[in-house]
C-alpha cells in the first residue's frame, strides 16, 4: 500500500517539504498532496516589494515552480484554490473545499 504525505499550504515551507519527501521516495512508494488556498505555489515572498515598486512588472516573475510544475516533473498533486477545513487524524483525513466550485 502506497503511503500518503499531505502537506497544507503550498508556498515556500509546504513545497519545501514536499519536494525532499519526493526527492528521498519515488511516487510508486510515496503519494504527496499539497492543498494551496492561493493559486500560486513557490512564490519569491521576499520579492513582493519589487513588484509593488514597479522594479519588477510581471508578478509571474516572482514564482520560482508553478503548480504544473510540481505535477508534472515531481509527481506532487498540488491542489490551488482549495481550502483545508478539517484534519481527523483518527481517521487519517483530510477535508478541503474547493474555492472555485464550493465542492468539498
């Protein structure tokens, strides 16, 4: 049986777990999803004022991995716009509300 890391949250301490966890398991041994309440994963946090100030035009140029990124070269389902609402550790779950559709 395929074990499973969730990881909540999909900038820079979420993904930076994810990718290690990959990187030491292959998918075949190690299922990885991440929720990310945003749209975005790996975003350059400390580059927020650069785009602001106009030095930086493109906020795109601030994310270091897109989401498909993630899917397609490490094999971590990255899940944006979804929300966390509950985690029943007794019975290893996760609930999560997709913010686009409401769906859970």
């Amino acid at each position: 049986m395929t074990e499973r890391l969730v990881v909540v949250g999909g900038d820079a301490a979420g993904m930076s777990a994810a990718s290690p966890a990959r990187r030491r398991r292959g998918p075949d041994d190690l299922e990885i999803v991440a929720f990310e309440r945003g749209s975005t994963t790996s975003y350059s946090a400390c580059g927020i004022p650069y785009w602001i100030g106009d030095v930086v035009s493109d906020r795109n140029r601030l994310i270091s991995r897109h989401p498909a990124t993630f899917r397609h070269s490490f094999a971590i389902d990255v899940r944006i716009r979804t929300e966390v609402e509950e985690i029943d550790l007794d019975r290893r779950e996760v609930r999560a509300r997709d913010l686009e559709t409401g769906s859970t």
